[in-house]
C-alpha cells in the first residue's frame, strides 16, 4: 500500500487532532504517557540475548582426518583478499588447546556470518563480533 493510497483509505482520520479528555474517567484511567516511556516501548530488544549470536555463531565440527595441503592454503588466502565487509562467509576454524596428557591438540569450531573486518595486517578477520586468527582458518566459503 502506498503513501496515496493509505491517505485515501483514512482521510476522514487522518488530519484529526489527537482526542483530548478533560478530567473525565477515560483520562483518569488512561493517564497521558511520558514520551520516554513511550519511547521505550518501540525501543527494538532481544528477548533472548545472544540467541542469534549462539545459533548461527558455533558449530562444533569433528576434526578433519589430514591438514591442509599448501594448494589449499593458498585457495583460501586468494579468498579471503577477495573479501569485502558485508559478505557472508562459513568458516571452519581451529582452536588449540591442551588434552588432558599436556598435549598440543586443536578443537574445530564453524561460523557463519557477514564480514565484519578483515586486517590482515593484524592477521585476523572478524565475523559476529568473533575475531578469527587467518592461520587458523581450515576452510572458508561464500554463504
């Protein structure tokens, strides 16, 4: 529906004055919000904060049986110097950690998201406000 069109369909309403109620009961029991308050209640919220963040952020992914080739390495590295902010990427990340033994071993971890940043001066991308070291990126494709 368009701006004429909607004009059309209240234009017996639509340039009214706002109803004023003088010391009546419906202005004692419908007292006139503060504008902060009203303000508050179109103020956008997230009932479930981090929800989003948590769905589509982490994914654990089983550790791929072989490492990267270095044809492969390079693939990824001409992918990710063709990225822009704005476009949205699945990557496939490795996160190192200590087994139980003090061994060096890696978790790998999914996200998909747009592109926040990308330094690769600094050595890393950003993706859902989680900065990804470059080394670490297993696999990377255009979502």
């Amino acid at each position: 529906m368009d701006v004429e069109e909607t004009r059309r369909k209240y234009k017996d309403i639509i340039d009214k004055e706002r109803p004023v109620h003088d010391n009546d009961q419906f202005s004692a029991d419908h007292p006139k919000m503060d504008l902060m308050e009203r303000a508050k209640i179109f103020a956008p919220f997230s009932a479930l904060r981090g929800l989003n963040k948590s769905l589509s952020a982490r994914i654990k992914v089983p550790a791929p049986t072989n490492d990267l080739t270095p044809e492969r390495e390079e693939e990824i590295n001409q992918l990710l110097y063709s990225l822009n902010p704005g476009d949205v990427v699945t990557i496939i990340y490795r996160l190192p950690y200590l087994d139980e033994n003090g061994k060096g071993c890696f978790n790998y971890e999914q996200i998909t998201g747009a592109v926040g940043k990308i330094k690769k001066e600094e050595g890393y991308i950003l993706i859902i406000n989680e900065r990804i070291p470059l080394n670490s990126i297993y696999d990377i494709k255009l979502a």
